[in-house]
C-alpha cells in the first residue's frame, strides 16, 4: 500500500463539542444551592430591561383534556411561574437554546452574557439536585462537602429506620413481604458506581451489626429473626422438587427456615462479617435433623428427594440409621452395617 493510500485511510482530528446532556450536566454540578434560580432569572429580567418581574407559586393541578398534546399532561400540575414585563424577541427565543454560546457575549451592559443562566431552570427536573459527590474542583464547595457527609454518615442510619419500620409494616399485613426485601441494597445494581457501592455496603454492615430481626420466617412469614437464629435454604444446584421437600421437613421439624430473594442472600454472603457462622442446609445439616426427629411424618415421594439430596456429598458412611432405603414393596428400611441386612440394588447391568 502506497503513503498516499495509507493518509487516506486516516480518520480525521478535531475537537468536538460535548452532548447536550453532559454538559448540562456540569453546570447543575457546579451550580450553588440556594435561591440560585430566582437570582439567574431576574438576571435575564434585568438584561430584557424589564421594570417588573413577578414569581407565583401554584399549588393548584388543572385539567388535561383540551392540551395540544397529550404528553403536556404531566406539566399541569403545581408549578412555579416566573414573569417579567419585558418582550420576547426572537433572538431571545434563539438564545435559549443555545447552551454555552449567549447571544449576549458581545454586549458588556448584560450580566447574563456568559451563557449560563437560564440553564438554571433544570435545577427544578434534576431530582438529584441535592445529593452530589465532592469533585476535586469543589474541595472548598460547603454544599458538595455537606451533601457527601449525609451519604457517608447519615444515609446508612436512616436506611435502616426505613427497613425496621417496613418490617413492622410488614408484620401487620400492611406491607407485602418482598416489598420489605426490595427494601434492601442490591449490591451486584451499584458494583460499577464505586461512591454508591461503598454507601450500601455501609448500610448492610450497620444493618447486620445490629443483629436485629430482619428475615421472615417460611413457616410464618411475619414472624422476623436474626441472621444468628435463622436457617439459610441450600445453595447449588437443586432441584425445585427436592427444596420443596427440604423446605416442608424443616418446617414441619420446627427448624427456624427463612426463604429470601437471591439479591438478599447475595448480599448477606458477601458482606456479613460472621457468615461463615451461620447456619445453612447441607446435606450434612438435613442428616442430622432426620436422625433427630425421623422420617416417620414425611411422605415418600419427600423421602426420595431428601435421599437424593443427602446422597450429595457422597458421604455414605453417614447413613447409618436413617430409615430412607427404598424397598420393592413401596417401605423403606434403615440404613446399617450389618449383614443380615444387605439389600439387593438392580441396575442396567443387574437387572432383576
């Protein structure tokens, strides 16, 4: 390939100017708190040469059959009006939407001609106005610097008087269950935000400090207890009929079983500082709850998925005892080492 092929290959430099979005953006993250917008809009007042300018707050909603479209729907509620006696040209109307680039800036009478402040209105749609990170060109920003305290020392206190107070709605039916659970921070949502992966993590870890009850109960669902004295359901990969059937025997056992949304066990896996204390469904586990209370309760088809299930870990040696030997004949028999006890297993290669 010639030189001269190879450059016209080559893409083209230049700067390009950033989306509309992002650097409206930037200047809400810039902005100050306070009566800011009031101040930029009887700026653009004074640069109109207005004589009267007038702010209504409206806490009034209106109709919405006769609006030109039907997506003004949403605008006809409380609002605030701001209006100043000055017209509206039409390089007003140009220079509204021309972020960052004034119309004014040829004009040293106006203040308004850096371009800036009408952009201040979006101040009333961002949401998130007040909750915003110290950047390192606001070390000395009051309000960036106050708003990061609240997420870091106040936010984590106040998220869990939120899910103590749902679980006592929870408990007088007046909250659904899995709506307390959604309550709770869901870790793998905010892994690649780092400031708001670091805040829910201090809200779990305040939350399983306490120790207080949080998990519902799967015999009674509005019953709550502590991580210490629950029952965590088996990981891996299990059967819906066999955990159906763990489940029902550990109820009916008195085994204080909790069943919770993947995102909660996540989190309590991943950051509970005593996890590993815990007690959980192995097969080890639902071994030594039936060697406790026997099997003479469970139905068959349960007593085959539990088999199925302590078989698992490949532990045959501690059967013994446990009366989950399927029979011919539809019974079951113990376990043991004893001869005179030898049963007969057919297969493909040993068949009857």
């Amino acid at each position: 390939m010639s030189l001269k092929t190879k450059k016209k290959t080559r893409t083209s430099f230049g700067a390009t100017a950033p989306p509309f979005i992002d650097y409206l953006k930037d200047i809400l993250r810039r902005y100050p708190d306070g009566g800011q917008i009031l101040k930029e809009l009887i700026q653009n007042a004074d640069d109109a040469q207005a004589t009267e300018v007038v702010f209504i707050h409206d806490e009034r909603s209106y109709g919405t059959k006769n609006l030109w479209t039907d997506e003004l729907g949403k605008y006809q509620g409380p609002a605030l009006y701001a209006y100043n006696n000055a017209a509206f040209t039409d390089d007003d109307w140009e220079g509204i939407q021309m972020a960052g680039r004034s119309v004014k800036r040829n004009d040293p009478n106006k203040v308004g001609r850096f371009g800036i402040g009408f952009n201040s209105v979006y101040h009333t749609t961002d949401n998130r106005r007040h909750i915003k990170w110290q950047e390192e060109d606001q070390k000395h920003d009051e309000h960036a610097v106050w708003n990061e305290l609240l997420m870091k020392e106040v936010l984590p206190q106040a998220y869990l008087l939120i899910i103590q107070d749902a679980i006592k709605l929870a408990q007088q039916s007046i909250l659904p269950i899995p709506s307390m659970y959604d309550l709770w921070p869901d870790i793998s949502q905010v892994q690649h935000k780092d400031k708001w992966h670091v805040v829910a993590l201090d809200v779990l870890r305040l939350l399983f400090r306490q120790n207080v009850a949080i998990l519902s109960l799967a015999k009674d669902e509005r019953k709550f207890i502590t991580l210490s004295e629950a029952v965590f359901p088996c990981n891996g990969q299990t059967s819906p009929d066999t955990l159906a059937a763990i489940k029902r025997t550990l109820v009916s056992c008195g085994e204080n079983l909790v069943t919770l949304p993947s995102s909660v066990a996540r989190a309590i896996e991943e950051v509970c500082p005593y996890f590993n204390t815990l007690k959980h469904v192995t097969p080890t586990f639902v071994r030594d709850i039936l060697r406790r209370t026997g099997v003479h309760n469970i139905s068959k088809e349960d007593r085959l998925c539990l088999l199925e299930y302590i078989l698992s870990d490949g532990k045959y040696s501690e059967l013994g005892g446990l009366q989950l030997l399927p029979l011919n004949d539809g019974s079951f028999r113990a376990f043991t080492n004893r001869e005179e006890d030898t049963a007969l297993i057919d297969s493909s290669d040993f068949p009857r």
